[in-house]
C-alpha cells in the first residue's frame, strides 16, 4: 500500500499492541514464556497491514511460533492470532459460525482496498471505546457446539513442520536436523488455505467436523429395562460427587451416586428408568464437568450370581465380586443394600451390580494374610482395629475349617486382591463361631457406613451367642456354602 | 568479520623475526585453506553454512600460533606479535582462550550476547550436559560444542 516513510506513530493506521490473543494450545505448557516483540515486522495474512509480530516458542518439543494475523483481524472474528480457531472452543471458524448460526462475513470485505479500509476502521473505532462488534460473548453455547468443542490444549500443533528434504530423500543435516523426519500425511485435509479457514469458506477441516458432529451416535439405551444406571468414565480427582449430581439432578432424582476413584468412574443410579435415559440422551458427549470431558455410557450389570442359597450367602457373593474392584467405602455401601433386602426376604437375589468394568479375574478361595491389607497393618481409617482383628480371627478359623487353600494366585493378581479379603470377611463376623468375640467388639463400628444396616448383625449376633451350639455347628454347614459360594461367584 | 586484514603478500618490505622459518610452512598450508574455503562454491549447502568453513580455519590458524606461543613457548614474543600484526592469528580471539571458561571458544560471535535475542550466548556454549538437544551445530560458526567442559 502507501509508502508511509516518515511515520506519525499516532496518528497512523499500523497496528501495535502488547500482547498477542492467542489459544491456550498455541501458547504451550511452559509456564515460563519467552516472547520476541516486534512492531510491524510484518504484514497481516489477512489484511495486510503491518502489525506487532510475537514470537516464543511454545514448549520444549516444539517450533517457533509467531503471531500470523493482526489483533484487529482476529478480534473481528474472535479468533487466536496464531492457528486461527476459535478462542472459546478451538473450533475452525466455519465450525463455530455454522453451530451458532453466526454470519460474520457480510460486513467484512475482502477485496484489496475494501478490506484494508475496513481493518482501519474497525481498529480505530476500537481503539476510540466504541464498541463495535461484541457479539461472541453473548451467544449461548448450544449441544453441537459443545460437543464439539476441545477441552484440552493440544500441542500436536506445535510440533515442527516436516523436512522437506527427507521426503526426497536428502536430508544431510541427519541427527542434528530440527524437521521432523516423518513422511507427510496427504489427502483432502492438507489442502488449507489461511483465507478460506479465516472468513469460515471451504474450510476442508470444517467440514470434517461438522459430518462427524451429524453422525455422532446417541447413547443406545441398553434391552433390559430395570438398568437405571450410567457409568461415567474420565474422571479426576477435581470431580466430586457433588459435581455429578449438580450435573444428573436435573434429569431425574438419584438414587444413588457411587465414585470409583481406583478406576476413574462413578455410577450414577436413578430411581427411575426414564430419569436415567433422560439423562443419557441430554448428556451424552456433551458432558464437561471443571474442563474435564467424561465419557457417558450405559451400566453393565454384572452376570446374576448362580446360586444363592442364603441371603447370607447372597450377600457374600455380592460383596466379594468386587473382587478388589471398589474401595471399602462403596463395599459398605453396598452392604447396606443388601442388608435391609437380605433381612426383609430371605434368599432374594441381590440386586444387580452395575459395573462396566470386565468380570474380576478368577480368585482362588485362600486368602493368605499376607493378602490382607489391614493385617499387615496398612492404615484404612475407621475400619483398622476391628478389621485387623476381626480378619484375623477370620483366618485363623477359615483355615482349618476349609479345605487345603489352594495355591496362591499368580502374581499378577496380587494388586487387585487387595479388598477381597475385608469384602469377604465382613459378613463372617455375625455367622462365626466366635459369638463372644463378636458380641464384644462392637459390629456398628465394622458397619460403620451403613447406620440403618446395624440391625441384623446385632440381631444374629446375639443369636448366636445364645445358641453358641448350634452356631458353633451352623458355621460348618455355612463354610461349604461359602466356599461353594465365593468359589462360584468367581466366575 | 573479526576486523583483521589479509595476510600481506611476501614483499621485500616486510622483516620477517627470527624463527619464522619454522612455523612458515604451516601458516602457508593454512593460508592456502583458507584461499579454498573462500572459493568453494555454495552449491548443496545453507546460506549460513557456506561460512562455517572460514570461521573453523580462522579458528585453527589463531588456535596453532596461540599454542606455539602461550603452550609451547617455542617462539619469541616478537615472532608472535609480528604474526598477529600480519593477520595470521585473530588477537581478539586469542585473548579470549586466556579467559577461564573460554579455553575452547569457537568464536567471537557465540559468547556475544548483543547478538542474540534475550541477551544470551549462542547454544553451543552450552556444556553437552546441560542441553536438551545433544547435536547441534550453531548457526554462526557451526560449532557442535565449545564449553570448556566438553
């Protein structure tokens, strides 16, 4: 444009500004930024006006990066100076227009003088207070868009480019070469062009995008109708369960909501049906909870147990197919569960366990006390002084009433029998042949998570101590049947 | 570059010290390295390659007479001053290699922080175990590595 030789720094239309608006991915994970500026070093892709060019280098394992287009440009269409998407959803800006059903590109033009008198304008209006065009502030995010959008930085982008001399074959620089040394990816998407992806115009990523968001499946809602239940995979320590039920409330009223911190899930059970698939189909690949994206599927309920000769029984075989899955917290909620059914109806079948996780490996009956957590005095608040004694007690009796324990499990599974044996022995206490024992040590300390399920193990307790006889020889007939029990429940 | 100006043509004008006629032979071989590297052609190699060469003979040309010298002390301070005064040796640079820290700089340019953005030295001042990126070559001299460590 005009040879502007002598230059009135104010009074000119070039643009400066102190630092540069650009994405979080662009920006890199280094804390510690060290950033060239340098004012109208060059001119803008877009408008071609000279503005301020930054350069840093966005990590350790990535090129230079330099601002590509002036503020006014990317201000205009709220996009980062540097990859051109957009700041809010690192959406192209195809993407975002078509989601929110924005048309910016009527006011811009685009042709030579037009567009640069334009970017003129706008810059000094902005400049002046006014304000001219803030409308991406105020649309309200909708479900495409917010599927859509990335939720964490991606720094493949920041890679280097590759070597062109390696393609050929020529590269001599070998080990010392900064280009990646990678044969370049082709096809319909490396066909880009800075303009078209800016004014959101035959944007070949964009329409990638915008097929994949048609065809994105809805959660198929699973045959058999009594699950109420949704995993949620994805999860972090920032999650807590008052997060997902902020999120689950508005579908349904929760049941129940179970975290698996271990496994990084959380069941979400409704009370009803509906609720839940309500819930499914409003937040199904939409669900962000604190910039985290979790995964939405169905519960697995796992197989139903084969036999359940007590509910005692019952109950044991629920409690042990965690088999080391969920930490104590949720066994013991599970325990109060099953402690109202089992003492309401005998021998009803346990309810169902919701568990997308595959069935636990198959695990041998013996449980060494080496296998034992607690015995060898790991700390486990508010369960440590009843359990280590308890599973002691537990062992010392299980061995000469069972059968030779079989050989210990391969190594491998060492890591994921840590639970079993508290899982396993809890219910013990009340049916073993320790009735002063167990009248003495005080069971709601065991049963510590579940208030309302203290009931029935004072109520067997005392049973058996008033008939230490036939408890005495009613443990024998419930050994076989535990052990056929667990033996079966490990499937 | 380093301000120094072309070895003077053998003329009758010039009074060469004693002890000249041991070390000639090597400064002329060197000088006619030199000569190569200024007319090798630029074909196959990076704008800032092609001057990589001069730099590593400027290099050995000052590191020889420095040894001889400052190590070796087989020649006079006369002779040595003669051949800095003629150019055969960079005295900048020379003074320098007397710097701890600096026994192996490759060249004035690397340690100038006026020349590179954020005021640091070039990385190839940088010890090899500090770095993250075990080869490199600088992109003023070529210099794959001059701290004094390694």
């Amino acid at each position: 444009m005009a040879h502007r030789l002598l230059r009135d720094h104010e009074a000119d239309g070039w643009e400066r500004s102190d630092f540069p608006i650009i994405c979080e991915s662009c920006l890199g994970d280094n804390p510690y930024v060290r950033m060239t500026k340098a004012d109208y070093d060059k001119e803008c892709k877009i408008c071609t006006r000279p503005f301020t060019v930054f350069r840093w280098r966005p990590g350790r394992e990535s090129r230079y990066k330099k601002t590509e287009v002036c503020q006014t440009c990317s201000k205009l269409k709220n996009v980062c100076q540097v990859c051109l998407l957009d700041l809010e959803y690192g959406l192209p800006v195809q993407v975002r227009d078509t989601a929110l059903s924005i048309n910016s590109n009527d006011a811009i033009p685009k042709s030579d003088v037009n567009k640069e008198y334009f970017a003129e304008e706008h810059d000094r209006r902005a400049r002046a207070g006014l304000d001219y065009e803030s409308s991406y502030g105020k649309v309200r995010p909708n479900d495409t868009i917010l599927k859509l959008q990335r939720t964490t930085p991606y720094y493949k982008r920041n890679r280097a480019h590759i070597c062109s001399f390696y393609v050929r074959g020529e590269c001599t620089r070998g080990a010392e070469c900064p280009y990646r040394h990678e044969m370049p990816v082709t096809g319909e998407l490396s066909q880009q062009n800075i303009k078209d992806r800016y004014y959101g115009v035959n944007d070949p990523v964009a329409l990638k995008l915008l097929n994949k968001a048609g065809e994105m499946p809805s959660l198929e809602a699973p045959e058999d109708e009594s699950i109420k239940t949704l995993y949620v995979g994805g999860l972090d320590k920032r999650v807590t369960e008052q997060d997902l039920r902020d999120n689950f409330y508005a579908h349904g009223e929760i049941e129940s909501i179970k975290m698996v911190l271990d496994k990084a899930c959380a069941f979400v059970t409704y009370t009803t049906r509906e609720g839940a698939e309500k819930a499914a189909e409003e937040l199904s690949n939409k669900l962000v909870i604190k910039g985290l994206r979790l995964k939405l599927m169905w519960g697995k309920p796992q197989a139903p147990r084969p036999e359940s000769e007590t509910s005692e029984g019952a109950r044991q075989q629920a409690a042990v197919a965690h088999s080391g899955m969920l930490p104590r917290s949720v066994i013991s909620q599970q325990q109060n569960q099953f402690q109202p059914s089992g003492s309401g109806v005998q021998g009803q079948p346990p309810p169902m366990q919701y568990f997308n996780i595959p069935p636990p490996p198959q695990l041998d009956r013996a449980f060494y006390p080496s296998m034992d957590p607690q015995r060898m005095g790991a700390l486990v608040p508010s369960h440590d002084g009843e359990n280590k004694s308890g599973s002691e007690k537990q062992q010392g009796q299980h061995y000469p009433s069972q059968a030779m324990p079989p050989p210990p499990p391969p190594h491998g599974q060492y890591p994921h029998q840590h639970y079993p044996p508290y899982g396993y022995m809890q219910p013990m206490p009340p049916y073993q042949q320790y009735p002063p024992y167990h009248s003495a040590i005080p069971p709601p300390q065991h049963y510590q998570h579940s208030g309302p399920a203290r009931p029935p193990p004072p109520v067997n307790a005392p049973s058996a101590s008033t008939t230490p006889a036939s408890a005495s020889s009613g443990s024998a007939p419930p050994i076989p049947g535990l052990s056929a029990a667990s033996g079966s429940s490990h499937q | 570059m380093t301000g120094q100006t072309m070895p003077k043509v053998k003329t009758n004008r010039v009074k060469y010290p004693e002890g000249w006629e041991l070390i000639e032979s090597t400064l002329r071989e060197l000088q006619a390295k030199m000569r190569e590297a200024e007319n090798d052609p630029h074909e196959g190699k990076r704008k800032c390659e092609t001057l990589w060469p001069i730099f590593k003979i400027v290099h050995q040309k000052s590191r020889y007479i420095f040894y001889l010298y400052h190590r070796r002390k087989e020649i006079s301070k006369e002779l040595y001053e003669f051949c800095l005064d003629q150019g055969y040796a960079d005295r900048n640079l020379i003074a320098k290699w007397k710097k701890p820290g600096y026994e192996r700089l490759c060249c004035l340019r690397c340690m100038q922080p006026r020349d590179h953005n954020f005021a640091t030295a070039c990385v190839c001042r940088v010890p090899k175990h500090l770095r993250e990126e075990k080869v490199i070559e600088c992109v003023h001299c070529g210099c794959k590595g001059c701290a004094s460590g390694d």
